[in-house]
C-alpha cells in the first residue's frame, strides 16, 4: 500500500522552507550580484584608490529607519552598506564609516545639519492616495583635514553611479584639479578666452569646422553656432547626459548702425540661427520678431540723444540668480536677443525645469523686422505688439541632479570683446557666477562620473538597419512556417471525420476575413458605433452646428503636410487624424473640398508663394532609434472660403491637442468674419518686503522683481486660434474691441487695474479673474535640522478689500485645506548658511486641493464635461446673496471643494504640522469639518460702478508686500 501525505503537507513545508530562508538571510546577508553594476564589489580602479590613501577617510551614512522609509528607497541602505563594507575590507584600515538615523536622536539630527546634511521629501502610495514623507539618504565623507563633501539625497537611481561617484570625490579632495572649458566662438571673443584661462584650461574647438567635442571638457561654451546636425546634435546630447554642462549663445538679427544727415539709421540683418534644432530639442522656442525695450541704451549723434530699443538694458531687478553662489548685481546688456518662449510639454518630456536668469522690463513690445534701413524713432511701442517680460537668459535642470546643466543666453553680446570688460555693465561678474556653479567641484565629479559610462554603440547604416529589420521581421513567419512542415510530415494521418470539421473551421476562417475586408472597403468610412450616452465620439453639438451653417457657401481646406516619412513618428497618426475630422466635418454637412498639398514636390517659387501666404515649415527634435533626429517639415492647414482664410499651423504634437476645437473655430471666424480678441493682463511674482530685506537689502544686493509665469497659459490660448494682447496691469490699457478680459494674479498695487476691469464690466464686457492670497512655501532651515516647514507667502491681490465687497463677493483670506487632494513637484527652498537653494520635491499635502468633476455644476457649459482639476493653493468664496440681488447679479457656484475640508485663518508663521493631517476637533472628539466650498464662481448681471475711487492712496509703482 502507497503511503499518501496529508493533504496540505507540501504547502506548510514551502512556508517552513521559506521563513528558514528569511532568518538565514537576516543572520547571515549574503548577497548575489547578477547584474550588470556590482553595488557592493569596488572595481579596480576604486580599489587602487582606496589601498593608497594619504590620510583616513570616515564616512557617515545618514539614513531613515526601513520602516520610515517608502517602498522603492529600502533597498538603498542595504546596498550602500555593503558598499562601505567592501570600501573597508580593501582599505587597509584607512577607511571607516557609521551609518546613523539622525530621526532616533535630536543631537544625531543636529549633528547633520551642522554638516549641511539635509533630509528630502519623496512621494509614497497610502491607502490608495498619494503621499509625501521626508526621508534621510546621504553620504559624508571626511578626509582629514580638508573640507567634508556631501553626496545629497541617494535614490536607488544613483546606486549604478554611486561608487564611481564616491571614488571621484576622493580623487577630487586628494588633487584638487581645475575645471577643462571648450570654448567654441568666433573671433570676436578674444576677451572671453582671456578671463576663461584665469579660472581654467582652455580649449579652443572649431564645431563648425566639424571637430569632436573634446571627451576631457567639463564645460562648453558654443557661441553663435553656424551649423547643427543631428549627428552634433546627437553629441550634444550624449555631453548633457554623462554629467558636463553647456552655455549656448545665439541670436536671429543683427544690427548695423550708421548716421544719416541728422539722423541714426538701423539694419537689422537676419543671420544664420543654428542653435535652434538644440533649443526647440531642450525645450525652448525663439521669438522670430525683434524684441524691444524702452529700458535700453542711448546713443548720441551730436547734441541728440536716442533711444536703440534693440540693446536691451537687463537692471539688476529683473535678474534672478538666488539659486547661484552670488549674483551680478549690476546692470547686463543684450544687444538684438532673440528671447526664448517654454514650451511645457518638451520641458517634461526631457526632464528639464527652467529657471529664468534675466528677463526684459514689462516696456517690452515685439516688432516685424524691417526688411530696409529705418531710423531709430521707427522703432517705438505703437508700432508693435505689447508683450510681457521675455526670457533673456535661462538655465534648464535636468530632474537627475547628475546630468549637465544647460545655460541658454539670447544674446552673445556680454561675452564678445569691448562688453565682457565695460565697466558700465556686470557681464565679467556675471561669468564668475556662473562659472562658480557650471564648474563647481560637484559638477567636476560627475562630469568625470559620467564620462566614464559606457559609449552607446555606432550608428548603423541604412542598409545595416535594412537587413535587421528584415531579419527580425522575417524570422516568426519562418519559424512557424518550418514548424508546419515539420508537422506535416511527421503528424500521422487524421481520421475522416477529423479531416472535415477542419475544413470546414478553415473555411469558416476564410468566409469571416473575406466579409471584414468587404466591409473594411465598401463600407462608408465614417460609419461608428456610438457606445456612450454622451456622444463622445462624435463632434460636439456646437461643431455640428457650425458644420451644417458651413453648407451655405464652398469651403477650400488646403491640407499642406510634408510626405509621411518626413513627418517626426509622433505627428504622422495625428495627420490621418485630422483626415477623419475633416470627414467628419464633411458628413455633418460642410461643404469642404480638401486639396493635399506636399510643399516637398513643388518648386521654389510656389514654396515662396507658401510663405508670403503665411505657410512656412516647422522644425521638431525627436528620439528615434539610435538618437536624436531633426525633422523640417510642414503641417498646415488652410481654410478659405468667401475672400476670408484662416491659417491653423501645428508646428509639433501638442498643437494637435484641441484640433476639433481649431477647426470649428476657424470655420465660425470664416463665416463671421470676426477675430475673438482676449486681454491678458498678468502681473508678475515679487518677495515680499520682509524677503527682500533679509535676503537681499541687508547684503547689498538688489532683491528680483520676478518674471513672467503665465506664458504657457498665453501660448496655448493664442495657439487656439485668438488674437491675444498684453496687458500690463501697471499701466492698463483696454483695447476697444477687445471681447474678453483675463486678469490672472492681482497683486498690489492694484487699483489702476481694478478700475479699468470694473469700467469694463460696467460696459458690459467679460472678465475672467483668477486670484489666490498665498502662495505656499516649503522651507528648511539649517538652524532647526533641516525640519521641513510651510509658510504661506502673501500675494496681496487686494479683491478682499476693493470694490467686490461692497456688491457682496468676498475672496476669503484663509488657508484652504480639503481632504481630497493631488500631488505636484513644487520649489523647496533649502536655507544653508542663510542662502536660500531651490530643489524640486514632490508634495501631496491637503492645500493642493483636487476639484472632483463630481462637484462641478452640470447645468453650466463652462463646466460641463470638464475632468477633475488641480487647484494649486486655493481660496474660497463667500457670496452674499442679499447684497448681490440688491445689485442685480445673479451668482453661480460652478466649482466646489469636497465636504472634508478646513481652514486656518493665518497672520503669520508657520502653517502649524497638525493642520497638514486634519481639522481641529470639538470636545467630543468630532472633526470640524468647514464643509463644501465655491472655488470658481460665475457672475452675472449689471455691474456698478464703485463707490469710492480704487486708486486713491495707491503708487502704481510700489511693490506688494
């Protein structure tokens, strides 16, 4: 008889097999290394490093406890300390190490401040919901005497780099080296090379010649670049990648001054512009007008003195360079920039934030370059377009601290002779700053660090890529088809009936795939299955009803767009999609004839014909296969219809986002005739007096004055097909004809601007204002460990106080929690030796508040259909319905918070941390709730005029506090 184990035995075996696993583990940790990067085992050239060290080197591993820390960082401290187990066991007795939780002990945690160790917040999922938790994770090393190195805020993402990084720092302690700075320039720039070599050694590259970037450098300066192609541009890349740091400076004009009679006369000639396929790839677009200011030099001809509004004066308020060692502090000049526009998107596809260094003044206008000789009294405001201040100079971040750094200049002028030195501007200061942290000792090592990575393989040719393709494509069909074979000769004969139901499954097969092609080809191609009860497959109602108004007249839709394989690979399906929603169009009643047009196939006259028409090409960087590919292409498409033509371009993948709203759009502007125009009138973000003074005044520095923030939101408005006008708020000037007011951010003094708006909306205009009290701060200082605090920095838009009280509208003055939230990566400022430093955390806290689409009023066409949105620091609503009606306004909630939320009526300080959890309770031990709140709010009705003057008392030139 065959003996049977119970049943379940096999299972409490496994689970005995493996707690014994578990205990083994943790009394003996042996560990096995199968990748490619051994984290615990020092390669070569660390180990020779480490058996001749001078002096004794002691490291010191801050860390969080494993169960304080979130899920993807517990596996760091286990591999930096079998790290420095291994770093020791090859030392000879020179090296040791403690690993410490500065948490378990206040005296630990004031230890690492005093070193500058800093812990960081990263983001964790609890109870299905995004959280925060600040964590340690950095490495101290102390090598004798000299100074302490920090390596700051270790993620499992650097642990492949880790020991590299490690054994450079030791080198760069042992033989400190100078920086190694290419520098590729014209000959203008004698100066420049000059000042360069007393800080480092120099190499001079010629780029457009076709030399290689040198491997050795830790900086390049590229200064007006006459040629970038994608194999540079690829070289380029893999630079910023392994850890070195670029400076690109370039300008579209040029100016040539010259005295005529009594008068000075301007060309402005265009010059190649090679650097921007390596702006548009990093994130930032380039204005093509020429950017003016009134805040520029003065040029004399005899007794006269004129303005030259193309050399732009940048006064030390209109820099910001708080995240450098220093700052200027003093005036810069950019002759004929070429400002920079962000665009978001690329900025996160690459991974770069964009800090903004110098800026114009809000006296900006844009302005067509004129083709011949002008006077310099031509160039004036009213014969442009306002514009806000204009990025001149912006330094791009990678999210990997270890990648290079990418400082873009609009102009080249501060570097070129006569300037770097003119002892009117700051620009010789300007570059020791900069230097001071694109050649820093950190930014040595990991140039060093990533140089050492392993080169990416050589590009195949194209008949090389030909043959792989064919192979890896071929090779399934060949294997199933071998496979086939093999079974028909060695499967044994079926019996009859077996061989029927085959063939009748086969022919089955074949009837079903001849009717799906029949359908595929015969069928309209139109024909949907609309599943949803909102009909959000097809067109909206309003499309549909422009569509059949748009039955009246012809319409010709030239659809001008590059041959397919011209096209980047993420805009060729957004091309056939905008084929199907033409159709559409089409069968919903349009009367559209469509002509395809590929400017590729027609001659260089009809191509100028193109752009006198206003259709020019776009140029876009994408990833593709071995690296970076640019793309020339054109994506257009041209509605006319009546003498009237609308132009919709789509330089790149993002601007194919709202394409049915652009092309009803157009087709509404064809049939009226008209052009929606939209004010925006946007102030900029200023310290308040009490940062001024403390960071800047008190240290003889001048404090910045901010920069423009809303320009992603303008872009993308005048990218739908508006016609978009500045506003300064400073100085309003309402355009007649304009059909909508948008007022985002008002801050003091805001009078001037609050009365322009109510006027216009006692005409009977529209206005949108978006409008906050604070703008939350997170704050650590080294003086109390680093602790991580929030204060609510005050953006005084003063609509608390001026004239929507007195018709019954209070924008309530508290910080706004709710229960439901979202996460975001925000600017943490780190306060080492009293110099604040910008890092970007992420942060899920309940003042960044989630509107639910669940609270959204249906019954509104603003909010319909909307999804759940973010707001960032928001304020409440108080309506009183009373005085409103006594006014003849109507109110209309159209956005709520949750019903769990709370607020703290704040004068000053930090946000108190038991207010981040949750409300206060009652005696009973029930939370106080504050209950469902309006964050958005419609107005409607007859809007008087105030009561009192908004302007009396106010200095249009006095800062908010």
């Amino acid at each position: 008889m065959r003996f049977r184990a119970p049943r379940g035995t096999s299972l409490i075996l496994l689970l005995l097999l493996a707690v014994s696993a578990v205990q083994l583990a943790r009394n003996y940790p042996v560990q096995i290394e199968l990748g490619r990067f051994k984290f615990s085992r020092p390669d070569e050239s660390t180990r020779e490093r480490l058996s001749r060290l001078k002096e004794r080197v002691f490291v010191t591993y801050f860390t969080s406890a494993p169960g304080r820390m979130p899920s993807h960082m517990r596996r760091v401290e286990p591999a930096v300390r079998n790290l420095l187990a291994s770093f020791k066991s090859v030392s000879g007795g020179k090296l040791d190490y403690q690993i410490v939780d500065p948490d378990a002990d206040p005296d630990l945690a004031s230890y690492a401040s005093r070193r500058g160790v800093a812990p960081f917040r990263t983001r964790h999922v609890s109870r299905d919901a995004y959280s925060e938790k600040t964590v340690w994770s950095a490495l101290m090393i102390e090598y004798g005497a000299r100074d302490s190195v920090v390596i700051h805020a270790i993620g499992p993402e650097h642990l492949p780099r880790l020991q590299r990084v490690f054994a450079e720092h030791l080198r760069q302690l042992e033989e400190p080296r100078l920086p190694v700075i290419a520098l590729a320039a014209p000959d203008a720039y004698s100066e420049l090379v000059e000042v360069l070599s007393k800080r480092a050694r120099v190499l001079r590259v010629n780029l457009d010649g076709g030399s290689s970037l040198p491997q050795q450098a830790d900086l390049l300066f590229w200064i007006e670049p006459a040629t970038m192609g994608e194999s540079r541009l690829r070289e380029v890349n893999r630079f910023l990648e392994t850890g070195h740091s670029l400076v690109l400076t370039a300008s579209r004009h040029k100016a040539v001054i010259r005295q005529e009679r009594d008068h000075l006369e301007v060309l402005f000639r265009a010059q190649p512009f090679a650097a921007e396929p390596l702006l548009l790839d990093a994130g930032l677009r380039v204005h093509r007008d020429l950017a003016l200011d009134q805040r520029a030099e003065q040029l004399t001809i005899g007794s006269q003195t004129v303005a030259a509004p193309f050399l732009i004066r940048c006064l030390p308020y209109e820099q910001d360079f708080r995240t450098f060692r220093a700052q200027p502090n003093g005036v810069l000049s950019f002759g004929v920039p070429a400002p920079f526009e962000l665009d978001g998107a690329r900025l996160s596809e690459r991974g770069f934030s964009a800090e903004v260094l110098a800026t114009t003044s809000q006296d900006t206008w844009i302005q067509e370059r004129p083709e011949s000789p002008v006077s310099l009294r031509a160039l004036a405001p009213e014969r442009g377009e306002p514009a806000p201040k204009l990025p001149l100079m912006v330094l791009l971040r990678h999210q990997d601290p270890w990648r290079g750094l990418v400082l873009a200049c609009a102009s080249s002028s501060p570097f070129a002779d006569g300037s770097l030195r003119d002892e009117r501007f700051a620009h010789s200061r300007m570059l020791d700053v900069l230097l001071d942290r694109l050649a820093s000792s950190e930014r040595l090592v990991y140039a060093r660090v990533g140089g050492a990575e392993s080169e990416p393989l050589p590009e195949l040719t194209s008949s090389s890529r030909l043959l792989w393709r064919v192979v890896c494509v071929s090779s399934l069909p060949l294997l199933l088809f071998a496979h086939a074979l093999f079974e028909g000769r060695t499967r044994p004969l079926r019996r009859p009936g077996e061989v029927h139901a085959r063939r009748g499954l086969s022919w089955t097969a074949l009837g079903s795939t001849a009717v799906v092609i029949a359908l595929s080809v015969l069928m309209p191609k139109q024909l949907r299955w609309e599943a949803t009860s909102e009909k959000l497959n097809g067109l909206a109602p309003e499309s549909r009803r422009l569509a059949q108004q748009a039955a009246e007249r012809e319409i010709t839709v030239e659809a001008v767009f590059s041959p397919r394989d011209l096209l980047p690979h993420r805009v060729r399906p957004l091309v056939k999609k905008v084929d199907d929603l033409l159709e559409e169009f089409r069968h919903a009643g349009a009367k559209m004839s469509v002509r395809p047009i590929e400017p590729e196939r027609l001659n260089p006259a009809e191509r100028a014909e193109l752009k006198g028409r206003g259709i020019e090409p776009s140029t876009m960087t994408t990833q593709e296969e071995e690296g970076t590919t640019i793309h020339t292409f054109y994506s257009t498409l041209v509605f006319s219809s009546g003498g009237r033509r609308e132009v919709l371009p789509f330089p790149d993948a993002a601007s194919f986002e709202n394409l049915e709203f652009r092309i009803a759009f157009a087709l509404w502007r064809l049939q009226t005739g008209r052009q929606v125009h939209i004010g925006f009138a946007t102030d900029v973000p200023r310290l308040t007096p009490a940062e001024a003074h403390e960071n800047y005044q008190l240290k003889g520095l001048f404090a910045p004055a901010g920069s423009d923030v809303y320009s992603l939101a303008r872009d993308m408005v005048r990218q739908s097909g508006f016609r978009v006008t500045h506003i300064n708020p400073r100085q309003p000037v309402i355009p007649a004809d304009m059909d909508l007011l948008v007022w985002l951010q008002p801050r003091r003094p805001a009078g001037l601007m609050l009365e322009a708006t109510v006027r216009y909306l006692h005409q009977g205009g529209s206005v949108v204002i978006a409008a906050q009290h604070f703008n939350m701060q997170s704050r650590q200082y080294q003086g109390q460990n680093f602790g991580t605090v929030y204060w609510p920095q005050p953006q005084s838009p003063e609509l608390e106080a001026l004239y929507f009280p007195e018709i019954g509208v209070r924008l309530v003055r508290e910080v706004l929690f709710d229960e439901l939230k979202t996460q975001v990566t925000v600017e943490s400022q780190r306060y080492r030796e009293g110099k604040p430093e910008l890092e970007r955390m992420p942060s899920a806290l309940p003042f960044l508040i989630r509107a639910a689409a669940s609270n959204f009023s249906a019954s509104s066409p603003i909010t319909r259909g909307l999804g759940d949105q973010a707001f960032i620091w928001a304020n409440y609503f108080e309506l009183d319905d009373k005085r409103l009606g006594e006014q003849g306004i109507r109110a209309t909630p159209l956005i709520y918070t949750s019903d769990r939320t709370w607020s703290y009526a704040w004068k000053g300080g930090w946000i108190p941390d038991a207010l981040l959890t949750g409300p206060a309770r009652s005696e009973d031990g029930t939370p106080r709730w504050l209950g469902r709140k309006a964050m958005a709010v419609l107005l409607e009705g007859s809007f008087p005029l105030p009561l009192t003057s908004l302007v009396a008392g106010q200095d249009s030139t006095r800062t908010a506090d």
